[in-house]
C-alpha cells in the first residue's frame, strides 16, 4: 500500500515548484466533479459559471506571471465519457488562466502504452500519484521521488505531450452528444 501524503499539504507542491507542473489525467470521470453544483448545471444544459476567481485559477495566474508553465493531457474515449466531456467544457477557465490544457485519444494513448495512472510532475523531480477508488474518489496521493520512476514519469509525460492537442482542435472531432 502506498504511503499518502498528509492532504493539508496538497497544495503546497503548486506554489512551491520552481519551473514546471504537469498532469495526466486517465480516469473516465472524477467523484469530485460529480459531487460538484458546477456539474450539476453542466448536466441540465445550463451556461457555466465563470470561475476564474476560484483560489486555483489566481495560483496558475501568478505562477505563470513568475514564468513558470502548469500543463495537463487528459484522456479520452471516444466517445468521449459525460466526465470527460464535463471537463471539456469547463476547461475554459484553467486555460484563460494561463494552464496548457490539452487531449489525446484513449486509443491512441493505449498505441503508445501509456499507463492508467494520474500524476502530477513537479520539475521533472517529484511526483505526486493520485489513487482513486472503483468509484473514483480520490483515496490519497503517493508522493514519488526516487529517481527511476520520475524517468519514468518524464517519459511518459514526453510521449503524451508530444501527441495530445489543443482544447478547441479536440472539440471539432467530437460529436454532439445525443
């Protein structure tokens, strides 16, 4: 079983990192998002609320006013999970704050035999691996340092990077739901 880190300190690794913050995103959805008023609106075809003031969005402004890049890759199916296109949908905001969204294909992620693992990369140096549930709740995060398996997660992060595309690209090949 893998050591968590105390959840307090979560936010920490976002404020502290000197260069670079990366994330793959794997799962087909995230209870988080499901538990959220957001989603519900997201659900029942309402506008989303713009969120850019959320503690999130400032700490990506700032960051990136200090030079230094946060970016994701999300996967998704095809088509795409009502997760996944929730987090499609309100991807606008993290973007206009400055984080570098982007998306690949399950499919193609599976050709290059990325692994079904979330994480966040810090500097190429640390790592913090998210463990959900069968039901995706978060159970903790598993902090990652040795020196093996952050190659491995640079590695990993080149490959998806070097494949994934832009927000509004992915959303021209996704059909409407329905």
């Amino acid at each position: 079983m893998a050591d968590y880190i105390d959840e307090a300190t979560f936010g920490d690794y976002f404020q502290s990192f000197q260069h670079t913050v990366w994330r793959l995103e794997t799962r087909r959805g995230y209870a988080s998002d499901r538990a959220s008023e957001k989603y519900r609106r997201f659900l029942a075809g309402e506008p989303l609320p713009d969120d850019s003031h959320r503690p999130w969005c400032a700490n990506v402004r700032e960051q990136r006013r200090q030079g230094k890049w946060f970016a994701r890759v999300r996967i998704l199916d095809s088509p795409p999970t009502e997760g996944q296109r929730y987090l499609l949908t309100s991807a606008a905001s993290n973007i206009a704050a400055g984080e570098d969204i982007r998306n690949l294909w399950r499919a193609d992620s599976e050709k290059l035999s990325l692994p079904a693992v979330d994480f966040w990369l810090f500097d190429s140096r640390r790592a913090l691996v998210l463990h959900f549930d069968e039901d995706d709740e978060l159970l903790g995060s598993e902090l990652v340092e040795e020196p093996a398996r952050i190659v491995e997660f640079c590695q990993i992060r080149d490959a998806a990077w070097h494949h994934a595309v832009k927000r509004d690209d992915i959303l021209r090949q996704v059909p409407s739901p329905g």
